[in-house]
C-alpha cells in the first residue's frame, strides 16, 4: 500500500504443543552389547547418549495418538476442534491408509480430513510448511500436525554405523488461524523455505519397498557423505528465512534444528554466528528420530519453559532425498 500501511493476513499460529515417547530406553552402553561399539564413540562423534525404542505394543500411529493427545490438551482443545491432521513419517503402521488417518481414527474423528507427509527427517519442516499453505489458503482453520516415527523397525542391529544413531517418538504442534498484521511481529509462521535434490538418493536410502522389493527394507548410510554436505544445505535455507523477513542471528531466540547429529548441529550455528545458547540440543536424549525430532525439541523446550510467546523460532532440518529446509515462527 502506498502509505505504508501493512495488509491484514491470516497468520499460523501455534496453539498447541505435545510428545510421546515410547517405555524402553537404550543407553549406550546397552549398545556395547548388542554390536561393536562404544558410549565413548558414539558420544564423540554424534552426541548421543541413549534412545527410545518402540515394544511391540507401541507402533508410529499409537506414539502420534499419544503425541496428539498431549497437544490437545495443551491447546485446551478437543478432536472435534480440528479440521486437518497431517503426519510426518517415513515408517508408516501400513503401507496404506495414511497413518494420519489411523490417528484421525484412534482420536474418534470422523470429520476434516488427513494426510501423511513423507520427507524423512525434513518431514516436519514440510508438514507445517504444508499445514500453513492450508490456512492460509482459507482450508483449514486450525490443523494437527505430528511427526512420529518407529525407526528401529527399518534399522539393520549387525550394522554399527546406522544402529546406534535413530531412535522413535513423535511430537505434535496445533496451528490454527489467527489475523495478523503482515509484518515479522506476528506470531505464527513467517516464512519457509524447503528444497530437495534426488540425485543424492544413494546416500542415505531404505534398500526396499512395495514397488521394487516387495519389502520394508533395511536403511543404509553414507554417513560421511551426508555429513559432507548437511551444514552447507542447512545454512542455505536458514539464511533463506533470515533474507525474506529481514531478521538476522541476532534476532533469533532459538534454533530448533532437527537432531540427528550435535557436530551437525554445532557446525551449522557457528557458521550463522547463532549463539550456542540459543540452540535446542535433545539428540543426546531421543537420538535421531526423523521427523518426530523438531517436534520433540519443540515439546521439551516449550515445556520446560525456555520457549516463550512471542519468541522467535526457526526450525530446520535436512533428510533423506536429500531434502532440507526451515522455517521460521513466532511463537
């Protein structure tokens, strides 16, 4: 507008925050047992102390009930008040239906609609890029959305290299329409940024599937050639964010990059001279869980406090494919 005045717009707003994880932990020295390892390498070279494995009674639909549920409630909201569940996943209950549909089931909704969102560890940053694009498309008022995953049932237990860094969980946020005035003040999503570029698939892959195997699978790793690559794509879509709204490190309140590994991590908000501070770290507690990790940092920092209304957010994350991408909110 010519005097300057911002726009009203519908923002995206964070309501609700909630996680679950599964009974069974495993430390690390539980690992020594299992393959050729040790707490002292694992440490060192990933931050990892232990992770949650799923028992048999626990599966990715029954974690992100549990994580949705911990968000309603935090919300003060009910599954009626719903209109749209996305879930983050790459390990499904089923090949189809959709676990969020499941989810949408086992929560007593038969109303709205539901989808999965299937980009590896990125899958969060995508479900609420996703989720955003709906409200602000006049879709959706207020969308459930969850990352949950039950890694261990895809992991090979003889292979040291990938067995000791995933773990299983799911977190969950509730985002809803709010009015806005247009400008890096509001609450909700501000801005994202997502890429992929699938000539690095052979990097970090499942070797099955209903199409070519006929088979779950098993993951495989390069781990260093995903190390190679993942500071450079995190800082690009994290100064991405900054540029579009005009924000630098300095304005940030937290980092909640996805945990998969603390020299990762560590690397990447040196190189946006992000304060350590500022940064969420709970890899060292979960492992890396895909695209349930940003919304179980969310739920442990929101919930202990450190995440306050009003703070400025960004969230980010790099995965399989490869994707990666961020997003930046005001809580």
């Amino acid at each position: 507008m010519s005097d300057g005045v911002q726009s009203k717009m519908i923002r995206s707003v964070v309501r609700g925050f909630g996680a679950a994880l599964p009974k069974r932990v495993i430390t690390n020295r539980d690992m020594e047992a299992i393959v050729d390892t040790s707490d002292e390498w694992i440490v060192q070279r990933t931050g990892i102390r232990q992770r949650y494995v799923a028992g048999d009674d626990e599966t990715t639909a029954s974690l992100g009930e549990a994580a949705a549920r911990a968000a309603l409630a935090n919300g003060g909201l009910t599954p009626a008040d719903i209109d749209l569940i996305i879930c983050a996943t790459s390990t499904p209950d089923n090949t189809f239906p959709a676990t969020s549909v499941n989810i949408q089931n086992r929560l007593g909704m038969s109303h709205g609609f539901a989808f999965d969102v299937q980009a590896v560890c990125t899958g969060f940053v995508y479900a609420v890029t996703t989720a955003d694009a709906y409200i602000r498309g006049g879709l959706a008022k207020r969308v459930l959305v969850i990352g949950a995953e039950t890694f261990s049932r895809i992991l090979d237990w003889n292979d040291r290299t990938t067995c000791v860094l995933f773990g299983d969980g799911a977190g969950a946020i509730i985002i809803e329409a709010t009015e806005g005035e247009g400008t890096v003040a509001d609450r909700g999503v501000l801005t994202a940024h997502l890429r992929s570029d699938g000539s690095h698939k052979e990097k970090l892959y499942v070797d099955g599937g209903p199409s070519t195997t006929g088979t779950v699978g098993k993951l495989r790793m390069e781990g260093r050639e995903v190390f190679k690559y993942a500071v450079g794509m995190i800082t690009d879509v994290i100064q991405a964010a900054f540029d579009s709204t005009g924000t630098t490190a300095d304005d940030l309140d937290w980092l909640v990059p996805h945990q998969a590994n603390r020299r990762i991590i560590d690397g990447s908000a040196k190189k946006l001279n992000i304060d350590a501070a500022k940064v969420v770290i709970t890899v060292d507690l979960h492992g890396n869980t895909s695209a349930a990790s940003i919304p179980l940092a969310l739920a442990t920092a929101a919930g202990d406090g450190r995440i306050k209304k009003g703070d400025l957010v960004m969230l980010e994350a790099m995965g399989g494919g490869f994707t990666w991408g961020a997003v930046l909110l005001r809580w």
